[in-house]
C-alpha cells in the first residue's frame, strides 16, 4: 500500500514538473507602434514603417518581451550598431517592458535589445532580440 502510494505521488509531481518547463509564455520580441494601449502592457498603431510626418514629433513605442526575467538588469537598445539608449527599469524583475524613443532622421533602423548588469563597473550584455523599422519622410 505505501508502495502505491509512493508511485502516487512520484507519478503526479513527475507530471507537474514535466509541465513547468513549458508554462513559460513569454517570448522574447521587440514591436513597435506610435502609442501605449489602455491596459499599459500593448502598443497601439503597431508596424515596422513608420512616416515622419505621421509621428509629427512623437516618439516611437516599443514593447520588448523576454523570456528571461529582467533580474535586475538595465535595458540596452542599440541603433544600427552606431549608437545606443540605455533605460532604467521601474522594477527589478519581470518580463515585459514598454518605453520610447524619439526618431528625427529618414532610414531603416537594426535595433538589438540587450539586459545590463553592471559587474564590477562593467555592463556584461545578454542579447534578448533584434527588430528592424523603416521610417520615412
């Protein structure tokens, strides 16, 4: 009887802990659009083409989505490699972030997002994804 008990729960916590490793739902993304939705965590206006006029001094919005918790890192964008914008984050831990950036120039935009953590005075980087936008006049 202790047996069948034992093989029991053995069998049910093997398939709780079979389970766990899938119930991740975040993906790491990064999308764009000209505003924040409603509820605080969507874009609204969401593309990869963007028109200068359209923004008319506005930003662009983005929603970076990651797999891995922030854990206490910083964000990094980098633009086409050439320059970058750092963000702090409001809290040390979860998985969505949305913000903006102001874009001034016509062109078509590589954005890498990377998480920082700061070691001993060093940013070590952890590459979260990349997106391309076009922005034109």
């Amino acid at each position: 009887m202790k047996k069948a008990i034992f093989l029991i729960v053995s069998l049910a916590i093997m398939i709780q802990l079979a389970g766990c490793g899938s119930q991740n739902q975040f993906t790491n993304s990064l999308t764009f659009g000209t505003g924040i939705g409603g509820n605080g965590f969507s874009l609204v206006g969401e593309s990869t083409s963007f028109s200068l006029k359209a923004l008319a001094g506005n930003p662009i919005y983005f929603r970076l989505e990651s797999e891995a918790d922030v854990d206490g890192r910083f964000l990094r964008l980098y633009f086409n490699d050439i320059y970058n914008k750092d963000y702090t984050l409001p809290q040390s831990y979860g998985h969505i972030t949305l913000s903006s950036f102001p874009i001034t120039n016509t062109g078509t935009y590589v954005i890498k997002a990377y998480y920082v953590k700061t070691v001993i005075d060093i940013g070590q980087e952890t590459w979260i994804t990349t997106s391309t936008i076009t922005v034109t006049q």
